[in-house]
C-alpha cells in the first residue's frame, strides 16, 4: 500500500510504527513542518519524510490524517485539488465530522473516520471506524491497516461519540482499575513492581479469555467462583460498594460532558 500520513505527531508516528513493523507498506510518506520531530523514521526502506503535504498526495493513495482539528480544513483545501479517484482518506481528528470533511472536498471521494485509542503504540488499538456513502467500497482498506495495529469495528458516525468513551476514554478508565487492583496486592503483603505486575497480566489474561473462547464474562465469573468460596465474597463486596454502577456512571457522565463539548462548539 502507498500510504501519506499527514501530521506525523505522536498518533502519526504511532501509526507509522505499526505499518512499518507489520510490512504494511510499499511506500509510506511521513508530513511533519518540522522533519526534525520525526527523524528517527530516517533510513527505513521506502520512508519519506517531508514538509510537503501536496507531495505526500501525489505519491500515496492511502491518506491517514492526524493534525490538528484547527489545521484539518486548510489542509483539505490544499490537498483538494490533487485528489483523484484512487485516494482513500483517513481521518483520525476527533469531532470533525463526515459532512464537514465533504464539506471541502466533495461527496465522490472516498472518506473514512477512524478512532484508534493510545494502545496503537503496542500495537493493541480497538479502532472504531465509519465512513461516507464512498469510503464504504473502501472500508475494508481501512479494516487492514487498522488491523495490522490492533482491533477495528466499523460502527454508523452516530455512535464514534460513545465509542470515544469507551475505547479512547476507555484507557483510562482501566489503567485506573489496574492501579487499584496493585494497590490491593501491596496491601496484601506484594511490591510494587510485583504488585503491578500481578494486576497488568491478570487483567490481560481475563480480556485473552474472552477474546479467544468468546464468552459472555459471566461464563468466565462462574469457572473461579465456588459456593461459599473467596471470589464470590470479593465480588459481592465490590457489587454492595458499588462496582459495577460506578463504572456505569462513570462512562455515561464522560459521554455526556462529549456532548455537552460538542454543543457548545456549535
């Protein structure tokens, strides 16, 4: 694949990374207004680094665009111009949305938004994904980048607001549940690091579990639990503290401030 990203910052070199590593690429030309940021990808095989968006265009037709939302419309109509019918557009700008990316470039062209969240960097991303009318004869162009560098859905543009709490929010919220869970160990009698490491790997043996048998977690819950056993004691305690509906809560009020954001941007 020929692939431009356009705003080489820290989810562009994320992204390169990924393509590079996975030998994803036949070309992959990196923008950056200053190539100094972006100097470690020098000496990769079919690497281009450059100031030069419009030349990233007219050697690529894969463009994954990572600016700044405030940059995202002048690049367009920079770009627009030098767009022909084999471009495929990418874009990974949170709140700039379909309509306004046809907007400035046209209906006819082949338009995709993608939501990777920070684990793109190992390589791990849940990426949701959604597109124009065109980009859907082209989604599965997407699906195979964005798979190389971890897990896509494609959903309907409706729902990239909460999927943004989830997978990109997401992070957070569980990188929280795996301090707490360190916290615990040290209390009972762990390091640190050891601590740590305990919760980091139990955590990522219980998404594997689900992820590879394809069970509901309950099947899961039930396979450790035993009547009158530890586990069950643990997890009604969470449940009467309020577990689960915190984290509930906790979710549906980052989805609303989302929503809150986006109005008064309107």
């Amino acid at each position: 694949m020929k692939i431009a990203i356009i705003g080489t910052g820290n989810l562009g070199k994320s992204i390169a990374k990924g393509l590079i590593t996975n030998n994803a690429i036949t070309s992959l030309y990196l923008t950056k207004r200053n190539i100094d940021g972006i100097a470690e990808f020098e000496g990769y095989t079919n690497v281009f680094l450059t100031t030069d968006n419009i030349n990233a265009v007219k050697n690529s037709d894969i463009l994954i665009f990572a600016v700044q939302p405030a940059h995202f419309e002048g690049i367009l109509r920079d770009i627009k111009p030098y767009l022909t019918e084999k471009h495929v557009l990418i874009s990974t700008i949170t709140g700039f949305l379909i309509p306004q990316i046809e907007e400035e470039i046209g209906t006819d062209k082949f338009i995709i938004r993608a939501m990777p969240n920070t684990a793109i960097a190992v390589g791990k991303s849940m990426t949701c994904m959604c597109s124009n009318t065109q980009g859907e004869k082209r989604i599965k162009i997407a699906e195979a980048i964005f798979n190389r560098l971890g897990h896509s859905l494609s959903i309907p543009e409706s729902q990239m607001q909460a999927a943004t709490v989830v997978c990109a929010s997401g992070i957070a919220f569980w990188m929280r549940l795996i301090r707490a869970t360190t916290q615990a160990a040290i209390q009972l009698g762990f390091d640190a690091k050891e601590a740590q490491e305990l919760a980091m790997f139990t955590s990522e043996g219980a998404a594997n579990l689900l992820i590879t048998n394809g069970n509901h977690p309950e099947e899961e819950i039930d396979r450790v639990t035993t009547p009158k056993g530890c586990t069950i004691e643990g997890l009604n305690e969470m449940e009467h503290k309020g577990l689960s509906s915190s984290l509930i809560q906790g979710m549906v009020a980052s989805f609303n401030k989302i929503n809150n954001i986006k109005k008064e941007q309107i």
